[in-house]
C-alpha cells in the first residue's frame, strides 16, 4: 500500500492542502497507462481502495483520491457535492493535481483516463473534457435538469464508457439520457443499463451504516456479482483501447 501526498502541489493550485491519495501500482517496470479513481460517498475506503488494486493488476497506473482529506467524509461530503452542483471548486482542482501528478510521474506512459462511482461517477463525467484521454462513469449522477445543460456540459469530452442499473431507483432513465447526449455531440462512447443491477453494484460489498442496509437494498442500492463481471470487462476494453491503444472489444 502507498499513500500519496499530494497536498502541496493542491494547496498551490487552490486545491485541498491536505489531499491525499491511494496509488496502486501494476507489476513490472513500466511506464503505465494511468487512472484517477474517484471514490463514492463514502469516500476513500476498502472497497475504492479494492477498485484501485484490481486496475492495476489489470496494468494502470491507478491514483485513487481522498476528496474527503481535509476534515472527513461528514464535514466535507456537503461542501464536495456542492461543488458538483456548481461544477467548480476545490475537488476540481484536485481532480486537476492527481491527473498532473501521473502525468508527471515517471511510471507512466502519457496517458491518463478517469473513473468515478456514485458521486465519483458524478465527477468523472464533469471532468471528461479536462485533459483525459478516456473516462469511465458508473452510476454518476447526470449535471443539469434539462438535456442543452447535459450536452453543455459534455461538449468536448474525452471518449466515454457509462454502466447503470435499471433497479437504482435514483437515476432512472439517466443511461438513455446521456447516450442520447453523446450521440448528438459526437463523442465516442458505450453506454449499458443492466437490467439486475442497482446503485453501487460494482461493489463486493455493502457500504454504509448497518441500519440503513436494508432500505439500501428497497432502493436498489448494492453489489451485483451477476452484472459487475460484465462491466468491469467493458471498463478494462475501454481503458484498453484509448490509454494503451488495443483494439476496441466493446459491446453495445
């Protein structure tokens, strides 16, 4: 395990002064494509820290991002989902400084895509234009309430691989939304709804506090060892074809 302190190079941008960062680096001597990872609400934990590790055994460079470094997911989750809303601020910045750290570092190739789930997933598309060359989106809430303020939003994004699940009851109809943005913009991409799957079903594990499980579960709120296999393949292709220039396996 490495943690990366990327708080200075923040700090000098406006970003958060005590940002931190899990990187999981794959075997051999490299260079490597590279990933930021940007975790769920729950922030930077065991099951992201599970994500990061599994995209580096498949060969990336991964930087999975604490947006949660300066006081804690409580203090901090309102203030990060603001920013979101507002699409500025200081997890964009640090989104920025993690990206510029790989792109510096010398275990990696030049290249560098994002993935993001839940609010992470919310980010990775907000970011998708911002010197990525790839972008994967997991259940991640959609910007703007009208479909011109989607399109803005995503005008000039880096090539897109989207996974939903038709039983998360808190992004209905958000995967045809975004394909029917993306093929108006002309952005390269591959979007899935599972029809078994819920919110956060790349998960291995339930999250979140004990007492609340259950209605996470009536929400469609949890892992799908069914669907998750299927889009963590779609993931791997995506990054594959665009960050280490393999040729593209995608299904629609």
């Amino acid at each position: 395990m490495t943690i990366v302190d990327l708080g200075a190079e923040s700090a000098a941008a406006g970003g958060s002064p005590r940002l931190r960062a899990y990187l999981a680096v794959p075997d051999g001597p490299g260079p490597f494509p590279a990933v930021v990872m940007i975790h769920e609400v729950f922030g930077l934990d065991d099951q992201t820290r599970r994500h990061a590790d599994r995209l580096a055994r498949a060969g990336y460079l991964t930087l999975a991002l604490d947006l949660f470094s300066d006081g804690g997911r409580r203090h901090c989750l309102v203030g990060t989902m603001r920013a979101m809303a507002a699409r500025t601020g200081r997890p964009f910045i640090d989104i920025a400084t993690a990206r510029k750290w790989l792109a510096d570092s010398e275990l990696g190739n030049g290249r560098t895509g994002v993935i993001g789930f839940c609010m992470g997933g919310g980010f990775a598309l907000l970011v998708a234009r911002d010197g990525f060359d790839a972008a994967s989106v997991n259940y991640g809430r959609l910007p703007g309430k009208q479909q011109e303020d989607l399109e803005e939003a995503l005008r000039g994004a880096c090539p897109i691989v989207a996974n939903y699940g038709s039983a998360d009851k808190s992004l209905k109809g958000a995967a045809a939304r975004l394909e029917t943005a993306l093929d108006q913009l002309g952005i390269e991409h591959s979007v899935k709804e599972f029809p078994a799957a819920g919110h956060s079903f790349l998960n291995d594990e339930e999250l979140g506090p004990a007492l609340l499980r259950p209605l996470m579960r009536v929400m469609g709120v949890g892992p799908d060892p069914d669907s998750s296999p299927e889009a963590w393949r779609r993931i791997e292709d995506h990054f594959a074809t665009y960050l280490k220039g393999q040729s593209p396996s995608i299904a629609p």
